[in-house]
C-alpha cells in the first residue's frame, strides 16, 4: 500500500532499513565486496550503484535471460560485476568507461572476479564506444550509468541497438533533484525520458535517485 506522503515522493527509508535490507537481501560475496571497495582504495569517486541497486541489476539479468549487454560508465566494475555473474557461457557485457585509471581497476576487478571472458571494459567516451561494439547487437540490456547530460543520445542510441524486449535502464533518472529545472542538462534527462516512453513501456523506480526502466516495444 501507500499513502499521500508516500505517493508524493516521501520515503520511509532511513539509513538504518536501508542497511539492513542490503544485509539481508543482497549480501557481498568476496568479489563484490572488493568491486565496491575499489573506489575508496583507490583515491576513486564513490559513485557506483547501492548495494541493492546492484542486486536488482543482478536479479533482472537472471529473469530476463539476457545475454548481451551494455554499460555506458564502469568505474571500478561494481555494477558490471553484478550483471555479468549470471551470464550464461554465451552471454556478454560490453562497458564504456573514458577515464583509463577506473577501466584499468575495473579490468583488475573483473579478472579476480573471474569474468575476463564476459566482460569487456572499453576505454572509450560514451558514444566513441558504442559506436565500436554495433556489430555486436542487436542487445538485450543496455544500463546507463555515466554522464547524465548526454542520457538522451545513449537513449537514442540504445532504442536504434536494443532488440524488441530489449530492455533500458538509466541510473539518477532524477538528476539528482534537478530533473525539472530549466537547464539544458536538465531538459536532455528529460528528454531521454520523453523518448522511452514513446519506444518502450517504461517505469521511473522510485529508488533514492530513480532508476529509468524501459522495455522496447515494436513502434507503430
Ligand atoms: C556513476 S559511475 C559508474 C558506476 C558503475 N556503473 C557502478 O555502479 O559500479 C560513472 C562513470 O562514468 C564515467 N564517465 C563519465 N563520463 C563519461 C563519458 N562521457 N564516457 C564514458 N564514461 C564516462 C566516469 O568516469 C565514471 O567512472
């Protein structure tokens, strides 16, 4: 259920549930744990997903059976750890990362991970790199995850690359609160929004910093 408060955005989450329900829900193993470390030991931005963020990331790999998949902002491979632990020996995770200091951590990571073999870190800016792995679609997931400003050409990109079914995801869909301000930053999170819902039917999660959902749909 909810209520007014809760539907006009309060959240009954503190610190506290929220901890908690990682521990219970999406415990690290080793791999993880190290992944998430990775930031703080390395003088890193601390800006991957939550721990149950990645957990959902993980779990809608499994339900979906995707096999091929895309990351547009790898820091130190958290989050494309968690997607690609459930591939399939067929399946595959392409991420973009352009700042070479994180996608040579997240290549450490992912090797004591023992995922070499299914992920591939692409040290590239967004667009460079998706434009190098075309060959390889059409996808199955594409996760966005890098510079929020650009959200509606990788949008635009992964609508022209995912298969119908395909599906969309786009972290800090809320732009860190700033979604409806009147800024161009802004207005491209919008549109990327705008577009998904054209294109696929489509969600906004009202996680701590929304998480756009999206499935593709075949255009009319
Ligand atoms: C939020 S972090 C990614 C976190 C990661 N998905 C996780 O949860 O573990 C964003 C990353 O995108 C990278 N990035 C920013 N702008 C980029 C761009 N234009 N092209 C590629 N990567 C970019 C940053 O260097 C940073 O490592």
């Amino acid at each position: 259920m909810g209520d007014q408060d809760s539907r006009a955005g309060t959240s009954y989450s503190t610190k506290a549930i929220s901890l908690y329900c990682d521990e219970v829900h999406a415990p690290h193993g080793r791999a993880m744990q190290s992944a998430f470390d990775a930031p703080q030991d390395n003088a890193m931005p601390e800006i991957m997903v939550g721990q149950s963020e990645a957990r959902f990331l993980s779990l809608l790999v499994q339900l979906t059976g995707a096999e091929k998949i895309v990351e547009v902002g790898t820091l130190a491979g958290y989050s494309a750890i968690s997607m690609a632990q459930h591939l399939s020996d067929h399946g595959h995770l392409w991420s973009i990362e352009n700042e070479p200091k994180h996608a040579e951590v997240a290549r450490q990571h992912i090797a004591q991970a023992g995922l070499s073999e299914r992920i591939t870190v692409i040290c590239a800016d967004g667009l460079d790199g998706l434009a190098q792995i075309v060959q390889h679609g059409p996808f199955d997931m594409v996760f966005l995850d890098a510079d929020k400003e650009r959200y509606d050409q990788y949008q635009i990109w992964a609508e022209d690359h995912l298969r119908v079914g395909g599906v969309l995801l786009a972290d800090n869909a809320y732009y860190f609160g700033h979604l409806l301000d009147e800024t161009d930053d802004a207005a491209a999170v919008r549109r990327m929004h705008e577009r998904t819902s054209l294109s696929f039917q489509s969600v906004c999660i009202p996680t701590p910093d929304g998480l756009m959902m999206g499935m593709k749909t075949r255009k009319d």
